[in-house]
C-alpha cells in the first residue's frame, strides 16, 4: 500500500482475487431492469446507485444523446467474473527462489527498487524508470498517473511481465517474476494478467467470440471449454446480444468490451489498462469506467494508466509518476461512473432538448411572419 520499502509483518498465504459467486446476488435481483431507455429509469437507477456499478449491452451514448429522453445508465450485470481453475491458480506457480526471500506480505503485487535504462544509440541511455516501489494488495483499483514520458507504460510492462526490469525486484503472488526468462514470463503472463490498451486491438476479421476464445486458444484449451467461457465473459460484459459481430459493426465502448472481455477469459489475477478510455468519447469512456468498476466490485485487481484526472477519479488510489519516480500515492473516495454517466448524459439530453426548443421557436417565428 505503501512505496517504500516496509514489508507489512503478514503471513505470507497468497490471495487469488477470484470474486465469490455470493456477490451476484445484488445483480440477480436487479437484472430484470429494461436494457433500453425509458423515462422513469433515473429514480429507479437513484435507489439502486449503491449497487453494483452498471454495464451496457447497447452502445447507449450516441443513441441517447441524440434522443430527448432523459438517459438511463447502461443495464445490469448479471455474471460473475470467472474462476480460475487450479492450474491457473497463482498459488499453483511454483517458486525456485528460497522461502526466506519471499516478501511476508498478502500484496497481490510487490515492486522493490524497479528500474528500467532503455539504451538508444552507442552511448545514449534513457533512465525511464529511476526506482519504483510500491505493493498493489488484492481487491485495490490504482490509477497510475503522470505526465508524457514519466515511465507509466514502461512501470506497466514491467508488472505486465512484458518486459524486464534493467534492476530490481518484482513479486507476483509470491512468485520474484522479474528474472524469470522471456518463456517463463510468458507464461505467468498468459495465466495471470489481463491486458486492456487504448487500441482495442481486436482482431477484425474475426468477431467478437472469436476475439475472445482466441488466448485461450493460444493456451490449449479445448473448444467446447473455449466457447462456454467466451460467451460467460461477453455475457458479463453486457455484449451477450453482439457475440457475432465483427470490430468493424460495433461502437467503439462495445469494441472496447470486447476487449475487456479478452482479457478476463483466461482468469486473470490482475487486469492492467493503458488509457483504456482513451480512443473513446466522454460518455463512452465512463460506461467503460462503469465496466471496470463493476469488475474491481467482485473482486479484479486493477491497475489503471491515464494522463486523465477524470478517469483516475473512479479508481480507489492514485500514484503519481514524475520522471520515472513516485511523488505521491494516495487512497481517495472514487466517484461512481455509473452516477457519472446519469449526470453526464442527463446533461447532455438537456442542452440537445434546449436545442430543439430553441429550433422549434425560429421555425415558429419564420411560419407567423409568412
Ligand atoms: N522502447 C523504448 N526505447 C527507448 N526509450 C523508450 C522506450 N520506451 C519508452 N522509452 C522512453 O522512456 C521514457 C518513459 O516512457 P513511457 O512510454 O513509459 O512514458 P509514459 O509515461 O507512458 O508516457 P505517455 O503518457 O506519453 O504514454 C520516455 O522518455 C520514453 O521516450
Ligand atoms: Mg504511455
């Protein structure tokens, strides 16, 4: 919780953020809510605003914004996130380094003095990150932020086993993954961490099952076994009704879910988003925000990466990156994107509806004088 180097004196049981199917019980008795817009949804979505966060199966935003209902916020999830089986299981991972170099912590994530030197020509080194340290614990939403050219992405590929730190330690669920070889990295990497970039990167001649069986397909898992999960992750989503649709028919927050969707199949213990907003309209980018709150609610780690307050603002905890260094790391009350969204599009719908009257009132006018 902390970046410096203090270890908290806990036992050292690994935790798996696998939510428990308990948590659903809020959403079932919410999820016969209408998906679509309808005029009396504000006062329902007031009452139950200290539920689960919501997630869309329409792209609501250009749709709603356009009409001059007032908006409702995207629909109920109904699934939970799904379980990882035992082999997944990062207590499964076996470790090589001795027990007394295992931090004594419950941290999902815990990074000791990470650097990273990229060298650029013969003599010409570029010090992206000058010793982070800090412990992510299991359950927690951080926001990574900072400005241009402070380390963000280089500090997520590092705790997204992409890379290797040029020093410096980092632990997985117990496991010191920053010397594992290329191979070993890709392995823990495919078992146990979710990526969500900016770009979607979908791949767009398949459709959005497709998309989604396809880590599991890089991971040897039988069809039938591929199938029931895609379509359980596209089902939480809220894409249940899109599963046939290629990138290319679906709105960008859909291509989006998508692609969260991707990133939970293979039951991750960490989900890791480089401005995953970022390519996406405001309301867009908050039903996405919604989405990933909902996920962090049952229980998914989440690190998050964005230059935007505003985004950061929905996450439990902030770190602030300057030059390749932490300056600050603080917990702070997220607001609700789901609330967000109500107000955002409410306001939206208004000012289209003011526009409207205002219309209305010139052809008026142009009629009375002909
Ligand atoms: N592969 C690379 N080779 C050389 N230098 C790199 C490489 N990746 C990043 N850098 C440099 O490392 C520093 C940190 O880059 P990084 O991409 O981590 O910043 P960032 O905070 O993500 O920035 P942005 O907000 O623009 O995405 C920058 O000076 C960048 O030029
Ligand atoms: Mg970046």
């Amino acid at each position: 919780m902390t970046n410096n180097d203090s270890r908290p004196p806990e036992d050292d049981d690994q935790q798996t953020t696998t939510p428990d199917a308990d948590s659903l019980a809020t959403d079932e008795a919410v999820s016969d809510q209408p998906a679509t817009p309808n005029t009396d949804s504000l006062a329902t979505d007031e009452a139950a605003s200290d539920q689960l966060p919501t997630l869309n199966t329409d792209s609501l935003a250009a749709d709603e914004a356009a009409s001059d209902q007032p908006p409702t916020p995207p629909e109920q999830q109904t699934e939970t996130l799904p379980a990882q089986t035992p082999e997944q299981s990062p207590t499964a991972l076996t470790t090589t380094e001795p027990e007394s170099s295992v931090p004594r912590t419950k941290a999902l994530m815990v990074v000791r003095d990470l650097k990273k030197t990229y060298r650029l020509g013969r003599d010409t080194y570029v010090q992206a990150l000058r010793g982070i340290s800090l412990d992510v614990n299991p359950g927690e939403f951080v926001a990574v932020m900072g400005p241009s050219g402070s380390g963000k992405s280089t500090f997520m590929h590092l705790i997204g086993c992409l890379d290797r730190p040029t020093s410096g330690e980092y632990w997985l669920s117990g496991r010191l993954v920053s010397s594992l070889s290329p191979d070993e990295l890709a392995s823990v990497r495919n078992q146990m961490i979710g990526f969500v970039f900016q770009g979607f990167n979908l791949l767009a001649r398949a459709n959005a099952l497709k998309n989604v069986e396809l880590p599991m397909v890089y991971s040897g898992m039988p069809r039938g076994e591929r199938r029931r999960r895609a379509e359980r992750v596209l089902r939480l989503v809220g894409l249940e009704r899109w599963m046939d649709h290629k990138p290319m028919e679906l709105s960008g927050g859909q291509q989006q879910r998508v692609a969260i969707a991707r990133s939970l199949v293979n039951g991750p213990v960490v989900l890791l988003a480089d401005e995953p907003t970022g390519n996406l309209d405001s309301l867009t980018g908050l039903e996405i925000m919604g989405v990933l709150q909902a996920l962090n609610e049952q229980g998914m780690t989440i690190v998050l990466v964005t230059h935007d307050p505003h985004v950061a603002s929905f996450a439990k905890r902030r770190v602030e990156f300057l030059d390749g260094q932490v300056i600050n790391d603080v917990l702070v009350e997220p607001l609700s994107a789901r609330d967000e969204w109500v107000r955002v599009a409410s306001e939206q719908a208004a000012a289209l509806a003011g526009e409207n009257n205002g219309e209305e009132v010139q052809v008026m006018e142009e009629h009375n004088k002909v």
